[in-house]
C-alpha cells in the first residue's frame, strides 16, 4: 500500500496525470487508498509550509494543472484543509497558494470570490515563487485589471533568474529544463501567446491605456523586459515564428514601427537562406506566407502558402481525374463514377482511427442526398488496412497502391501530409482542402443545400 507521506503517490499521480487520464480515473474509482493516501500526502506538504525559502508543496502546479486532475472531493477536503491551516498560521505559503489555485480555477474560467485576497498573499508569502505571479496575471485578463496584472508580471520577472541562460528550443516546446521548472522564456511564450491559457496579452493591456495613464511607465518597462526574452530566444532559434511574431507585436504596441519591420526583414533573410539550401522547406515558405500575411500582402502571402501546400492551388478549380486507379476489390475507379454528387476526397491511414466515426456519421447523415466518399489510404502495409475494414466495415470504396507520398494519387494532387480532405462539388469543383472532422457536417450540409436551392 502506497504511504502518502512519501513522494511515491505524488509520482505515481503525476506520471498518470501526463501518460494515462484515463487510468488515473479508473484509479480514483477502483482504488481509494490511492486517493487517500494522496490526501495524506498533500495536508502534509501543506503543513509545512515554507522550507528553507521555497514552498512545500511540489513543483509545477500551476503550469501542468495537477490539481484540476483530482476528484472534485479530494480537491474540496485539501481546499478546506488549506483554508484551516491558514485560519490557524496565516503565514503558511503553501496553504495559501494551494488556496489560490483552487480559486483560480481552470483557464478560461474567471476566478471565485477572494481569489485576490488569497493570491496576494500568496504572492507575498512565497517571494521566490513564480508560479502565483503568473497565475495572477493570467486571471487579471478577465477583467483587464492592469494593476494587478503588472504588478503580477513585475514579480514574475523579479523572481526568475534575471541572467537565467535562454533554452536553445522554441519556448512554445513545453519540456522543462534540468531543473524542472518552465524557463524565463517558457512562461513569457504562455503570457504572451498561449491562447489556451490567457484571455488578455500583455500587449493588449498596454493598448487600452490611455497616454496619461498613471501605470502607463511600469507597463511599458514590462513590456521592454519581454521584448528582451524574445531578442535573446530569436538569437538561438532566428527562424521561429512564433517568436517573431510576438515581437513584432510587443514592437507595434510601443509605437517601434521601424524596429518591427526590420525583425520581419531578419526573419524573411534567414527563411530564404533556407530556401536557397532546400527549396522543398515548407516551414520556410509557411514562413513567408505568414509574414507576408501580417504586412498584408495577401497575394504575396497565398502564393508562398501554394508553395508550402501544393493542394491549395486546386481550391475553386476542376480536379483532374483519377488515371489507371482501382479499389481495393480490384475494380477501377474515378471521379467521373461520382458526377454529380458531392464528393470528399479522404487521404488518410489506419493511425487516424479516431476520425473514422465522425467520417461515417456525416456519410450516414448525407449520403442519401448525393454525399459520397472515397478513401486514399496512404497506409504501407495493405493487410493492416484489409485487417481494419474487416473489424470497421466502412461503406465507401477505398484506394491503396502501398506508395504512400509517391503514389500517383497523391502526387498527382500534391499531398505531402494526412490526414488531408478534398472536398468536391457535383462537377467536381473543390470546395475546400483544409476541411477538418469537426467542420465536415457543417461544409457538406451547406453544399448539399446549396445545389438543392
């Protein structure tokens, strides 16, 4: 039996947490100790509080979200467990940033009443603790409270080490370092960019700040410190997009016109180097588009992306027909079998399975008003494929030829990756190459009305 005073629960959860949700929630069901014994392990690192100038409580909690994998009972027992301590000792850190990430809640969601007053209090009981500053940051954005959210900040940047050596990979990369703890750079990438954690950058706060604005001077100073991250990451990693993008926009929100044009200049020379060594880089010429995208050069920017997805070039043309193709009973097949129905073109393998279920209901729900599909698998091995239709019957034919991206299908229509969909009007027209299992009912329905209208 596990023994919640050890580090052995917490590592036996944490990997769950990263490898197995699944598991673990089976875990919570079937073996309770496991759940107690967590409990015990937590009320104790909550005990402690604060040892030798760090925080009790493991590391981490805010960026992996640990504590939004519990039960809902075991986080409601540690939360109250948490507020009792802090009743008792109100100088406890580790109670009160546990505390504060309960009421914080998950991303997205705003924070429950006293969140402010916990989190505050966190802030300054743990002066070495980055994580609370960030989650106070990320949830001042509801309400764009700007002096909270630079105070959080300016913490943040206090509390990292100031001459911490930048990671050689894109902050976007969520690999720890060896410390095992996220990087200066890791955490600036999440304020800045990482929209599935932050409703409000920072940047957006600046820009709602009138001239005159009393905290107009401490943001502008934050902004400069997160100019300086991405400055020194783009010196390791100088082709990174997202890096450059970011700022660029820290650029324009502090009025530097010129300083911003010239990082897209640096990016586009080091993006075309690349060309001139590989001119099959589709990064590269992702890259271009997307610049050009931002200095709105839209034709300019569509034309790079062509060149970085050759399918693109066939959206609102006719699509050549299939030459010399044949189904996996041995019976030729074409596009002209299909004149008159609205088509999608699926190139897929037997590792996307879990679209397969999306794919048969919209066939289901269409295929009696004209919708039809015909599958490419781009599988190398056909008995893996025979093996999967035969346990998944699926009702639309299905083309193999064993070449994967040199296939003649595939290199006729320019697909370099899957799962890719063509989708086809009734004169075989594409409609659209970048359709997606969650958008597909909603493009057919619209096309199926459409030539019924």
């Amino acid at each position: 039996m596990m023994k919640g005073n050890t580090g052995e629960v917490w590592d036996m959860f944490s990997d769950l947490h990263h490898n197995d949700r699944g598991k673990l929630q089976t875990y919570w069901a079937s073996v309770p100790e496991f759940q107690e014994a967590l409990s015990v392990y937590f009320k104790a690192k909550i005990d402690a509080g604060v040892v030798n100038g760090k925080v009790s409580l493991p590391p981490n909690l805010v960026w992996y979200e640990f504590i939004w994998s519990f039960s809902d009972a075991l986080r409601e027992d540690l939360y109250a467990h948490a507020r009792e301590v802090l009743e008792s000792s109100p100088d406890n850190g580790a109670a009160a940033k546990f505390a504060a990430i309960v009421l914080a809640g998950t991303p997205w969601v705003p924070p429950a009443d006293g969140f402010w007053d916990v989190v505050e209090k966190a802030m300054v009981l743990l002066p070495n603790d980055v994580e609370v500053c960030y989650l106070a940051f990320e949830k001042a954005g509801f309400d764009y409270l700007h002096e909270e959210a630079v105070t959080a900040l300016e913490r943040l940047f206090e509390r990292h080490h100031a001459h911490q050596t930048p990671t050689e990979t894109s902050p976007f990369q969520r690999d720890l370092q060896e410390s095992g703890k996220p990087a200066l750079s890791q955490w600036v990438y999440r304020f800045c960019y990482d929209y599935g954690y932050v409703t409000s950058r920072p940047n957006d706060f600046y820009l709602r700040l009138e001239d005159d604005h009393p905290l107009r001077e401490r943001w502008t100073a934050v902004l400069g410190k997160i100019q300086h991250v991405f400055e020194e990451q783009l010196k390791l990693t100088p082709d990174d997009w997202n890096n450059t993008r970011m700022l660029v926009e820290i650029h324009e929100a502090l009025g530097n016109t010129e300083e911003a044009q010239a990082v897209f200049q640096r990016l586009q020379i080091v993006l075309k180097d690349r060309l001139n060594q590989n001119p099959d880089d589709r990064n590269a010429w992702n890259g271009l588009a997307k610049i050009h995208e931002k200095l709105g050069n839209s034709d300019l920017a569509h034309a790079y992306r062509v060149n970085a997805d050759p399918t693109l070039a066939w959206v609102g043309k006719v699509l050549p027909d299939f030459s010399s193709a044949v189904d996996l009973d041995g019976k030729p097949i074409s596009l002209a079998d299909y004149r008159g129905k609205v088509v999608l073109l699926d190139f897929w393998t037997t590792r996307y399975t879990d679209r397969v279920p999306t794919l048969e209901a919209v066939y289901e729900k269409y295929h009696h008003r004209g919708f039809n599909i015909i599958g490419i698998s781009l599988d190398v091995d056909e008995t893996v494929l025979r093996e999967f239709i035969d346990e998944n019957p699926l009702p639309w034919r299905q083309i193999f030829d064993g070449k994967r991206y040199e296939g003649p299908l595939a290199q006729q229509y320019g697909v370099h990756r899957i799962p890719k969909m063509f989708l086809l009007d009734r004169e075989s027209k594409v409609i659209s190459v970048n359709v997606r299992d969650r958008t597909l009912d909603k493009f057919v329905a619209e096309e199926i009305n459409r030539e019924m209208d």
